[in-house]
C-alpha cells in the first residue's frame, strides 16, 4: 500500500465538473437493445436513470479541458503558479501520445509538466495521492484534472455496460497555499487487488493485441465478466481501504460527516455504505444522473457535495474508490 500523509499542509481548490449536454436516457439505451422491457428495469438493477454522453466529435481531451476552465472561471486559480498536469484517465484521445500535452494550449499554460495518469475508477483520488507528493515536494502546484470518455467504447447490444456507464470530468489543483482553498488534504493511500486486474477490460487496441492484428470486433469494446464477484470484490475493496485508512488515522466512521465513493452503481454503493455502518444521509450519490463516469466519478460527487449540498466548514469528507485493474484509492479531507 501506498500511504501518504503530507508533512506540511496541502490544500484542494476545487474540484470543479463538466458532463456532456448529451442526455442518454434508459428508454433510448432500451430502443438500442429492441427490447419491451421499461426504463424503471434498469434504474432498478443500477439505479442509473440517464447518463451523459459526448457526441462523436468530442473527446477525452475536451472533457478535461471543459472541467479546468471552469475551475479557473472562478478566479481563484493563479496559471502561473501551475507546475504541473496530472490527468488521470483510460480513454486517452490517442494511444499515443498522452492526453495531457494536448490540451495544454487550451489551457494556456506552457512548460509544465505533463502525465497521463492510469488507474481506471480509482483515476482522481490517485491524481490527488500523487498531486499532494509533489506539491509537497516541490512547493509546485498541481492541476489534477480525472476525465474518462466511456460511451466510445460501448459495445450497444450489451446492456450490462450501455445502460450504467456515462461521460464526465472533473478538474481541481492540489497546492500548498491555503489561500482560495476548498480542502484540506489529511491522508491518502493507494492499493491494488490483482486478481481483478482483468475482470473489466477492453482486449484489443494495446501490444498485447493490436487493433490492425485483431479479426474479433467485440473485443474493441469494454466488457466487464463474472459480475457477481466484480461485484463482491468492488465491495470489499473499498470497504477494505476505507477502513484501513481511517484505523491509520486513529479516525472511526462515525466521526466522518461525508462519504464521497465511486459511483459504480447504486447497489454497489449501498452494499460499501452498510458495511462501513455509514448513515446513507451522509453518502454522496450522483450516479442517477451522470451513470459510472469512470476516474472522473469522485471528482464529479465531490464537486456536487461543493456545490449543491450542505457542506460546512471543519467536516471530514472520506473518498473511497476502486474499479478496474483492481486499484482502489481512498482520502480523508476536512473542509475549509
């Protein structure tokens, strides 16, 4: 495990979230399949009702774009003081080469440093994880930017995947300076299960299989298998990391004021809630609205808790993630 508590004070400002004007509902995933069955039969297996996704022309890179800017709209973000751009992301706009050196002209920001972070739903804790090192190494600040394009990848006769994942992100920076901020970072940790490592994937496309030697279309397309033990092990894992975070700490459940998880599906968050013995009034849930958005799915619920529910000042908020590859990412803030 990879644990991390700052030695001096590191601070979010931010996040802020984009999702597409793009509204999928359950009916049109349904005329997709030719099926009579009703939209409520899949708000009650996922408890999505839509889902956003970008139109053929939009890109991961625009998602990440969309969500920076308006973290810097708001006007507390110096670009000078950037040093940095972590974007945590699996649907890159190309193999190669990585998201983050394009979108920095959009940005307006120029000799920074660039990389393309991989780890799937847990894509933003672990942005953060790794932001907070390096702001604490270098006094530098960190644009952490989580943006995953799922709808691209879709195979639209398998309704398992169609009708839960959506398109989003979400963009804050990691620094130093207290000035402006939204969070206090308290600690982080990172982990991995492997034996998931390949239970989520999408086959062709990589060295192990590139698209020009692969002759079975379906294996452009993410697939998720075995799904009772995606289930449990989702389950476990977060639960698993939340726990051990919070015992490190020395900090039980009942003093957290917030719960900001992966929003895989509502089942799955409802499982991780009652297990950890967390009053489902203080678990953020926005996969109604936005389905499983991948790594951009935390920053997106953090955003919301931001900016549209109750949060005060000296609260502690957990982020619990985990998801493909077996990664899971957990963090403790207090809010300013």
């Amino acid at each position: 495990m990879s644990f991390l508590r700052p030695t001096e004070p590191v601070y979010l400002v931010g996040p802020r979230s984009w999702l597409p004007e793009r509204v999928v509902t359950n009916q049109d995933v349904l005329d997709w399949m030719g099926t009579r069955a009703r939209p409520s039969w899949i708000a009650h297996r996922t408890g999505v009702e839509q889902r956003r996704w970008v139109t053929d022309e939009q890109s991961c890179g625009d998602a990440a774009v969309a969500a920076a800017l308006r973290l810097f709209e708001e006007g507390r973000v110096d670009r000078a003081r950037i040093v940095q751009v972590l974007l945590a992301t699996v649907s890159g706009d190309f193999p190669t080469p990585p998201t983050s050196p394009l979108i920095l002209p959009r940005l307006g920001l120029e000799r920074v440093g660039v990389l393309d972070l991989s780890a799937a739903c847990a894509g933003f804790t672990s942005a953060v994880h790794v932001g907070a090192a390096l702001a604490t190494a270098t006094w530098g600040e960190q644009l952490v930017i989580a943006a995953d394009i799922r709808s691209k990848f879709l195979n639209r006769e398998d309704l398992a995947t169609t009708a839960l994942f959506g398109d989003g992100s979400a963009a804050c920076v990691v620094t130093r300076r207290a000035e402006g901020a939204d969070f206090q970072l308290v600690a982080s940790e990172l982990s991995v299960d492997a034996s998931m490592a390949d239970i989520i994937a999408i086959r062709a496309g990589g060295s192990r299989l590139p698209h020009h030697r692969n002759d079975d279309p379906s294996k452009a397309f993410l697939k998720m298998e075995h799904g009772a033990t995606l289930f449990m092990k989702g389950v476990e894992n977060m639960t698993t990391g939340a726990d051990t975070l919070l015992r490190r700490l020395e900090t039980k459940v009942s003093d957290v004021d917030w719960v900001v998880p992966h929003q895989a599906n509502l089942h799955l968050m409802r499982a991780v809630t009652e297990r950890l013995g967390v009053d489902p009034a203080r678990v953020v849930e926005t996969v109604r609205f936005t389905g499983n958005t991948s790594g951009a799915s935390v920053g997106i619920a953090l955003a919301h808790l931001r900016e549209q529910l109750p949060l005060k000042p000296g609260q502690k908020v957990l982020l619990v993630s985990a998801g493909a590859g077996g990664a899971s990412a957990c963090a403790l803030l207090h809010s300013l």
